[in-house]
C-alpha cells in the first residue's frame, strides 16, 4: 500500500463521529487510571489531565455533531 491508498481510506472510514466516540472510550479508562495513580505511586495527575482532555474533547465533539441539522 502507497501512502495515496492510506489517506484515501482514512478520508473514507475515520468519520468525526467514529473519532468523537474513539476519544470518550480512550479517556475513560486513562482517567481511572490517573485516579489509580493518585492512590498508588506514580504519575496520577498528568494521566487525569489527559483522560479529562481526551474525554471532554470527545463529549464536545458528539454534541457539537449532534445539534447540526
């Protein structure tokens, strides 16, 4: 596959929608984890940031979809 093919079909099949839903099931579970971390040793705060960013980005994006006519 040449790189044409490769952009043609993520122009085809990575819809906003499909993207929007990819971000909410990502930051979901990143964000328990960075609740987890809080807890245990580690780097708690910037995995909760990120999950935040990744899920309020995501929820954004489906409502900002869904009120389009």
């Amino acid at each position: 596959m040449d790189g044409r093919s490769i952009a043609a079909w993520v122009r085809r099949n990575i819809t906003e929608r499909r993207l929007a839903v990819a971000m909410v099931v990502a930051g979901t579970p990143t964000i328990l984890a960075g609740v987890a971390l809080y807890v245990l040793p580690g780097p708690g705060f910037p995995f909760l940031v990120i999950g935040l960013s990744l899920l309020i980005t995501g929820l954004v994006i489906l409502g900002a979809a869904r009120r389009r006519p």
